[in-house]
C-alpha cells in the first residue's frame, strides 16, 4: 500500500530491484478504503459495530494473507510457536501490507499473554480524523482484523484490539494492536518449551 | 515460478490409459524407468473435516470407499507427527511431513499448511523420488493458495475447493499435451 520511493515514478527504472515490493497506487487504496468505511456505517447503529465490521473485513483478508504468506517463503513452514508467529506478522505481513516492518512489537508488562505491535503513523488512519462523537474509533481496526485472522487460522486464538495511544514527544497518537491469547494457548507455549535437560 | 516448476516437472502428470479408460497421475519424469502414480488426492479441514478427495484409479465406490479409508487413517499418522516431539525443533515446523505410512499396495504422504490445511496423496507402490513428491505437494499448495484467494471462497466448505485439484491436475495434463506431444488427454 504504502510506497516509499523517494524519486519520481518517471525516473525510476522499469524493472525492480530484487528486494523491492510490487506495491498498489496509495490513492486508490485510500479511496477503497473510505468506501469500505462508509458503507460500513450505513448498516450499523454504533462505533464498537463499525469497528466490528472492519474487523470481519479484515479477518478474512488475514487468513488468506497467511496461507500465501508462508506458501511465498523459501521453505514453508508452519508456525507452531507464538513468538515465531508474532515475529511473522511483525517482519513478514507488515513490509507486505504496509511497504515497512511494525514499529514495535512488544509483550505487556502486566500479563504474559498480551502482546502489542505499535505503530505511529499506520497507514491505514492516513487521510482519516475520527470525528469527536465517535469517542474511541479507530480505522487500525482492519488491521487488527487482519492480525486476528492470522492468528485464528494458525491455531493461536486471541482477542485483538486496536487503540489510540498518546505517547509523550510525538505529535500524532500512536496506533496500537493489543492481542490477548486465549488461556489454552499459553498452556500449550508452556508445553513447548525445550525443557532443560 | 509456477512456470519455472512446470518446467522442472514436465511431463510428470497423467495421460488417459486407452487400455483401462481411467484417469491416471504420472509422479516421477517418463524419463526414468519405474513410474509410480498418484491414485488419489485429498484436502482435509482445520477440523480433520474432508473438503476434498478424489481418486483416479477408476471411479467405482469401492476403492472410492477404500481411498476414503485410508485418507482417514492417515489423519492419525499426521497428528502423531506434528504433536510427536522431535529431537530437531526445526523439524516440527516442516509443512512437508513425509511418508506417513504404506499400506499393501500403495504409500500415503502428508503435507500441512500454516492454517492447519492437510494434503494427503495416495500413491502407488512403485519406486519413487522423494523430491518429486516434494514438488507435487508445493504445486498443491500453490493450487490450493490459488483457490483460496478467490473472494467467493467460503473457508472450511466443502465443495469449495472443488475446482482447485481439477485444474491442478487437468493443468498438468494441458501442459504434457503441449509439451510432450501426447494426444488424447481428457479428464
């Protein structure tokens, strides 16, 4: 989506260098993007509904995000440790989704099973102001959808949250992806552990 | 790359036998002497359900019924080798999981996906090369990653993907006509 080329589309070679993207027109994505939301929000009454929508949307783009993801990688492998898969979203899905790697991905300080990728200028809120009525709305919420529907499909059930986070120092809030893994999911990690022998 | 793996497996998929009339999946180049062939394939669910399984050794319900036995045995095989713990923790995360186990007359090979989609193939009991078998279950997964980026794609429903191992296999069958100079392939 987002395209980082630094000199004019007319100077640039026509043929890509190997580590380089395909990417799609920033523009149209942020057109589809607002005709997503706006149709959205003809069929629902609040926001947590709206964000809910988003996250349905974004849901089925993960999981067919994960199957070509892994399918793409040299040697496919399946992801049966949550860090691993985390680190996949963070260093494999995002630079395919957004042009770069998460800003920051993180486990919560308070519990072991919540984990947070942040981000401070998401793509996906570029172009959009929430107005002041819809309290706490957040277009990462598609995002978040996508992470949710990756970890759905690879057996790591969780609750996926999408939230605006000042941070001291930056002008914009950063966005923020709270994953919350189900309890059985942790019991496995544990089960996984190389024990030490 | 689908086109480079096609060139790397030219020929390795079916003609129609004019003796038997039945539908047939070649595996190793017709370069090499043995040729053992693939008699069935099958995609298997998140939940162990069966999205798609289809012999081609003849059409009669019998061996259907048979492949359909062993497809669900081998489900067995594939759970003791992805929960079994290995020595190597590299290779518990391998897609490609190998021989699961051979019956009488034929030998079963597993695959899983990321998203827990299992492949079984069902091949015959004729000498085989491992990389060929590798090869096939890439070029499935490509067809079943194919399938599943199509936005009508309801996921874990069955008769969805039905389309998918048809154009895998008649796919081939296109290719060897075209390459290979053989007539009369038909699905």
């Amino acid at each position: 989506m987002a395209a980082r080329h630094t000199r004019n589309i007319v100077d640039r070679p026509i043929w890509k260098s190997k580590g380089e993207a395909s990417t799609v027109s920033f523009s149209a994505f942020a057109f589809l993007f607002s005709e997503l939301i706006q149709y959205s929000q003809t069929k629902v009454k609040s926001t947590a509904e709206l964000e809910n929508r988003l996250e349905v949307a974004g849901g089925e783009i993960g999981r067919r995000l994960l199957e070509l993801l892994t399918y793409r990688e040299k040697a496919p492998k399946r992801k049966t440790r949550l860090l691993d898969l985390l680190k996949f979203v963070h260093t494999t899905v995002w630079p395919y989704m957004f042009g770069k790697t998460a800003d920051s991905l993180e486990q919560a300080n308070a519990a072991d099973d919540e984990y947070m990728i942040s981000d401070v200028n998401l793509a996906l809120t570029k172009y959009i102001s929430v107005p002041r009525d819809m309290g706490s709305f957040n277009p990462g919420a598609l995002a978040a959808g996508i992470v949710k529907g990756i970890l759905d499909a690879a057996g790591f059930p969780a609750r996926v949250s999408t939230h605006y986070v000042d941070v001291p120092g930056l002008s914009k809030p950063q966005t923020t992806i709270l994953m919350k893994f189900e309890p059985s999911v942790m019991q496995r990690e544990a089960r996984l552990e190389p024990r030490a022998t | 790359m689908l086109r480079q793996l096609r060139v790397n497996c030219a020929g390795s998929f079916g003609t129609k036998s004019p003796r038997t009339e039945t539908f047939s999946a070649r595996v190793s180049p017709p370069s090499t002497q043995s040729r053992s062939m693939i008699v069935c394939a099958a995609v298997i669910g998140q939940a162990n359900n069966p999205l798609y399984i289809r012999c081609f050794l003849d059409e009669s319900s019998e061996s259907a019924l048979k492949f359909h036995y062993i497809v669900h045995c081998s489900l067995d095989a594939i759970e003791e080798k992805v929960l079994a713990p290995k020595r190597n923790p590299a290779e518990l995360q391998e897609a490609y999981l190998g021989l699961l186990y051979p019956t009488e007359d034929c030998k079963v090979f597993g695959y899983v996906t990321s998203t827990h989609i299992k492949f079984v193939l069902v091949v015959d009991d004729a000498p085989f090369k491992e990389d060929d078998i590798q090869l096939i279950f890439r070029r499935f997964h490509h067809a079943y990653v194919n399938a599943v980026s199509n936005p009508f794609y309801t996921f874990g429903m069955v008769g969805s993907v039905g389309n998918l191992l048809t154009r895998f296999i008649t796919g081939d069958a296109y290719h060897v006509r075209h390459c290979r100079g053989m007539p009369n392939i038909r699905q």
